[in-house]
C-alpha cells in the first residue's frame, strides 16, 4: 500500500501580519501562496457578504496554482479576507491620503464591524468557512489624530483605512469580538476550522519549540 504524503498547509496570503497570528498559535505554513482575486464590491452586497465570498475566491485560486499542487494530494489551503463595514456601507482598503482621511472621520466617534473571514479547503476538496464579527468603537478623532495618523503612514492598504495593531489601537475606546480577527486573521475560527478538518493543530504545538516568553 502506498504510503500518505505528508500533510501541508498553504496559506494563501502575502500578508505578514496574518502569517505571525498563525506563527504565534504554533503553526507554521509549509507554502506562502498569495492569490489576487478581483475585490471589488457586487452590487448591493453586505460587507460580511464580500468578505465570505473573497476569503471563499482566494482559497479556490490559490488551490489550483501549480505551486499548490506540486505539494501533493494531503493539502490544506487556508484563506482570510477582513472587511471593514459602516451599517451596509463597505470602506475601502485605503490606498491614498483622502481615501484614509474619509475613513477616519466616518469613524470617528462611531462604532463599525469588522468582519474577518477564514476559508479553509481540506484534503479531497472539502471546504469550510467561519466570519469573525468583531465590533469596534473609535473615539471622536481631532484633526490632530488624523494628521499625525496619517502622517505616519500605517494606513496604507488597510481595510476602514488604519491598523490596529499599531497606533490606531490608541483610537479604540472599546472592542467587542476578536483582537485578532480586526488585525486579519481570527485564530479561534482558525484554529476551530483546522482542528474540524483534520489537521493536527497539537502535533505541530507538540514538535515546534515555544517562543512565548
């Protein structure tokens, strides 16, 4: 009887915040695949909606690259995709100063939700999803907080226009949800959705060397 190969697990994202929360609950990626899919919005859609549907696209795209395959028939390819939503109202990845700026006041002063979602394509093609909705309220801003905000640049391609894991968090007043899930990449849902699947989450925690200080 031929032999099993090896589990892997494929992350499909270039981004380096979402590969240190998976980093930081014990489990490494065997690839970094990132898979560009068209993101803008359908019409009428939800923001919880948009990032389903995303998370759901870039796992797909990202299992039929020949980088993914070459891995063999026992991959996982794990996928997440954060929207930023103001009632119905979608706010941009933030890619220049005005677009950051219309974020920022929108917020101000006002709770949003972010919703993180982790998609997730087992071995045999079986697929799960899990959306993270995290609620977050922001202090009224002054023009000092934006300038100085955006002066420092951490706004730049981020969903609602900040980053929490950086100075942005000082704007937080309160936050009701997942830490994680705000800053990309929701390690409850994670961790739940690989454990599900049959990845075995405690055999790397088992054989990776603790960095927790």
């Amino acid at each position: 009887m031929a032999e099993a190969s090896p589990v892997k697990l494929v992350l499909a994202s270039a981004s380096p915040r979402r590969l240190a929360l998976l980093e930081r609950v014990g489990l490494a990626p065997d690839l970094l695949n990132p898979a560009d899919v068209d993101e803008t919005p359908k019409k009428r859609e939800t923001p919880r909606a948009l990032s389903l549907r995303l998370a759901g696209e870039k796992a797909r795209v990202a299992l039929a690259m020949p980088q993914v395959k070459a891995l063999g028939s026992n991959v996982f390819v794990l996928a997440a995709d954060t929207v930023v939503g103001l009632g119905r109202r979608i706010l941009p990845k933030a890619g220049t100063v005005a677009e950051a700026e219309d974020c920022l006041w929108l917020l101000s002063g006002r709770s949003h939700w972010v919703y993180s979602t982790v998609h997730l394509v087992a071995p045999g093609g079986r697929t799960s999803s899990r959306c993270s909705e995290t609620k977050v309220r922001f202090k009224r801003l002054s023009r000092e907080d934006v300038k100085s905000y955006i002066d420092c640049d951490e706004w730049r391609g981020k969903a609602g226009g900040y980053a929490i894991q950086g100075r942005a968090e000082s704007f937080v007043r309160h936050l009701q949800g997942s830490h994680s899930g705000v800053i990309g990449l929701p390690l409850y849902e994670t961790v739940h959705l690989l454990q599900g699947a049959g990845y075995p989450v405690y055999h790397n925690w088992l054989t990776r060397p603790s960095e927790v200080l």
